[in-house]
C-alpha cells in the first residue's frame, strides 16, 4: 500500500502517545523556529519526517519515531519540500 498521509491520520497514528511525545520533543528542541528558514512564532508548524515517512517504515521506529529524522518546519517550507518529494527529488536535507 502507499503512504498516503490522510490514510494514517485515519488510522490514527499520529494520535498515538509515542508519536505526540516526540513531536512535542522536536518542537521543543528546535525551539519553535523553522530549521530550513528561521521563521520564528508562526501560525502553523510541522514536525517533518527527513526520510520520508511510508507504509513499509512506518513501524520503524528508527525513521517514524527517532527525533535525529525529525525536523520543525514553517508550513512554506514543509509544503516546498512535500513538493519536491513528490516531483521525484527525493529527500532534501537542504
């Protein structure tokens, strides 16, 4: 099956007390500024998988759940860098 991010917001994972641990985590961490532009006190933020999150890793816990994977991003900068993902750019570590 391929990921598809609103089928495992279905399912529940990112509901999970793992998964909401580790994003508060990050957010902490990077202390709610964007690590691709320095945007500090945005409306929205995402706590962004560096490997690309998928149904084969998923449980994981090395990909899914290690905060060293895990980044804040702005939602601009988290949207340029779903973008090119998804045009076959792969994994940008900018």
């Amino acid at each position: 099956m391929k990921y598809n991010v609103d089928t495992v917001r279905e399912s529940g994972w990112y509901n999970k007390k793992e998964w909401l641990a580790v994003r508060d985590y990050v957010r902490q961490r990077d202390k709610m500024t964007c690590v691709r532009c320095g945007a500090f006190g945005a409306k929205k933020y995402e706590v962004d998988h560096i490997i690309e999150l998928t149904w084969e890793n998923l449980d994981d816990w090395k990909i899914a759940l290690n905060p060293d994977n895990l980044q804040l991003l702005c939602k601009s900068c988290h949207n340029k860098k779903t973008g090119e993902y998804k045009r076959g750019k792969g994994v940008s570590l900018w």
